[in-house]
C-alpha cells in the first residue's frame, strides 16, 4: 500500500508544479512582507500597476507566491515596498512569459544592482539621534 501511495504522490505533484508554471508568479524570498510591487521596462521608471492588488489580503509575505498580471515576457526593474515602509528597486530582473522568478534578500549572482531607500521619518529620526549620541 505504502508503494502505490508514493507512486501516486510521485504523478500528482509534478502535475500540481506544471499547473503553478503555467501562470507567471514573483516569488518572494526577501525577509519582509512585500505591501507593493511594481515592473517596469529595465532602465525606465514606467511602473506598471501595483501587482500585489492581485493577491487576496493584497501583500506577498516571506515565501509566498504572487501572480503577476498584464506583464509579457522581458527584463524589468522591480521595485517593492515592504511592511516596514522601506521601498526597494530591483535592476534587469529577467521575466518570462510564464514560470516563476524570485526577489531574494541578497541577489546571489550579483547581476541586479538594488537601492533601498526608508521614508519612515521616525526611524531617519532615531538613527540620527543614535549616531549623535556615538559620537
């Protein structure tokens, strides 16, 4: 019994990634929540919609997939804003018609240049009152 249960799990989970490829999908494994997340052509700041509008609670948590909509195949600059309002952009992120493409913490091949940016004024405010007070 143990045998024909592998087996059946061996026939069904490819056939549950294919249907997942099927549909172009950004795969968040930065450390953040993603709140907002946009494409634009690679070099321009043409930022198509907000594409986490696309998800039921509208945000992308660590790990989650998110289905990208309206987007044909190409290089894009991505730019995410996290939950903790720290807004990110993403160079020459290659997308394909369908398939899934990951945004990580820290790129590993160091092709996509990232610039990161807080406009929390709260938190601007405390690094300057704990840079003052080190010096």
């Amino acid at each position: 019994m143990h045998a024909f249960s592998f087996a059946f799990a061996l026939l069904v989970i490819p056939g549950v990634a294919n249907a997942a490829n099927n549909k172009l999908q950004f795969w968040n494994l930065t450390a953040n929540t993603v709140t907002e997340f946009y494409l634009a052509p690679a070099g321009t700041e043409d930022w198509g919609k907000n594409q986490t509008k696309n998800d039921p609670d509208g945000s992308v948590d660590h790990d989650e997939r998110l289905v990208i909509k309206d987007t044909p195949a190409g290089t894009y600059d991505a730019k995410l804003t996290d939950k903790t309002g720290r807004t990110c952009v993403v160079k020459n992120v290659e997308v394909k018609e369908k398939g899934v493409f990951p945004i990580e913490r820290e790129p590993v091949d160091r092709l996509h240049e990232v610039t990161c940016a807080t406009v929390d004024v709260h938190s601007y405010l405390a690094r300057l009152f704990v840079l003052r007070h080190a010096l």
